[in-house]
C-alpha cells in the first residue's frame, strides 16, 4: 500500500512511499487520507510517547485493536471508557455484557452530544444506568495511572480500573495538505463542489475534508462511507476532465446498544 509523504504545488509532484519513496509527476491529484483517532492529551499517553497504550490503555481503531480490547477484556474486572459517542457506549456495553464494571467519562453533559440533544439523550442514558454503567458527565479524566493501568484522575475523583478505552472521536487527517499550502477548516481541507480545493488541480475527498450539512447548511465532517464514495466519484470525474458536483452531506448512521437501536440522521 502506498503512503503519502507529501505534495509539492510547485513542481506538481505526489511523493509516496512503499518500501522507498516515488515520485509521481501529474497535473492533477486526488488527496485522501484516512481519519486519526483522537487520544486526549493525557499524562501517560502523551502524541510521540503513549506508553500505556496497548498497556492497559486501548484506542479502538480497526479489528485488530478490537481484537487486543476483548483479549484484555477476559482478565479484567473494571474499566473506564472515555467518551460517550456512539462508539465508545458500544464499547461499554460489550464491556459489561462480559461482566466488567464499566464506567464512561464525558466531558459534556449527556451522552451523544453531536448526535442527539439533551431530552433525547436520556432515551439512551437511562438503559444504560439500568444495566449497570456508570455515567460520569462534566467531568474529564486528568491522568491515567499506573503501568499498567491501575485508576484514572477524574477531576478530583480517583477510579480504580483495569483497562482504560479512549473513545474521544476522530480528526481529519490533514497534514499533509497542511504542509502544502491547501486551505483548510476547523473540520478539514476545504473543497468546492467539484472537490477541488483552492489550488487548481488538487482535489480532496473523504475523511480529511470539511463538507456542507445539507440540513442546516454549515460545514461539517461527516466521516461516513457513502459520502466518501460520492465524493471520490466527483473528484475524480472532474480530475478526468468531465464535471460534476456534490452538494453537500446528508448521511445517517446505526448504533445499538444493548437492546436499544438507535437510528440518527447526521447533521
């Protein structure tokens, strides 16, 4: 598989990397990069160090660390899931379906905050409590102990764990793009309807750009597979010299937790 290292605007040249580095000369590129899990800036998992991670300290990112979470899993007894979205609640909830003592930690003040409001979020939270979660809102985990892991620091409170999971989301992976010049949002590379970005002949699609909720008409980051196919048939339709264009984002997604199945159109 290749990597990207980088683009230069000037030269037109995409340098990739395998086993060595290629350089690829063009007029036009289409830039996708896959989205970086986002791990808090938390002592003992620090961007360069991470030394509890896989240690105690999990970030679910594909079927193998999946796979490392369950492992750990089977001679554990506590853990404490960081993050109350979609994905992390369905990581507590196939913690205590094996019988562990979970608790999830969220900054904000319900769970789901991007997808559902307050009145909505009680829907969920309260099956949740029923079967045993613990839900701590407003609160955020300040260090993560131990090597391995032995508690948390939230806020004032210390909870003793055996595993910690860190379900904060993910980021849009720009880098790259940063790195060239190529405009960006607060969501990721900025695109126009053609998916070309501001510099002619570089076009983005996917998980790194910004995109427009067709719902509200705001950008927006909407990580989905179907918004990305759609995208890369644009980009890559004008890339070849047709035309065609996206106008924006409506995506939905699934989750289910527990017995509860919880449809949410994204905005």
């Amino acid at each position: 598989m290749l990597l990207s290292l980088s683009i230069d605007i000037l030269l037109r040249t995409y340098i990739l990397c395998d086993s060595g580095v290629k350089v690829m000369k063009g007029v036009r590129f289409i830039h996708r990069t896959s989205p970086m899990t986002f791990s808090p800036p938390l002592p003992h998992v620090i961007k360069g160090k991470r030394e509890n991670l896989d240690n105690g300290v999990y970030v679910l990112h594909d079927i193998e660390s999946a796979h490392r979470i369950s492992d750990h899993a089977g001679n554990a007894r506590k853990a404490v899931v960081v993050g109350a979205g979609p994905i992390g609640l369905e990581i507590a909830v196939a913690l205590r379906t094996k019988g562990l003592d979970v608790v999830v930690v969220e900054m904000l003040s319900f769970a789901m905050p991007r997808a559902l409001d307050k009145d909505m979020a009680k829907l969920v939270e309260q099956p949740l409590e029923a079967s045993g979660i613990k839900l701590i809102f407003n609160k955020s985990v300040m260090s993560i102990n131990g090597s391995p892991v032995n508690s948390v620091s939230v806020d004032d409170e210390i909870i003793e764990t055996d595993m910690v999971i860190l379900a904060s989301g993910v980021r849009a992976n720009i880098e790259i793009a940063r790195n060239a010049g190529i405009e960006h949002g607060n969501w990721g590379i900025r695109t126009n309807a053609g998916m070309e970005t501001k510099i002619k002949g570089i076009y983005a699609a996917g998980d790194c750009i910004e995109t427009v909720s067709l719902i509200n008409h705001r950008p927006t980051m909407m990580q989905l597979s179907s918004p990305a196919y759609r995208q890369g048939m644009v980009a890559g339709t004008n890339a070849a010299g047709g035309y065609d264009i996206y106008e924006g984002a409506l995506g939905t997604f699934v989750t289910v937790l527990g017995k509860l199945e919880k449809v949410q159109k994204k905005n």
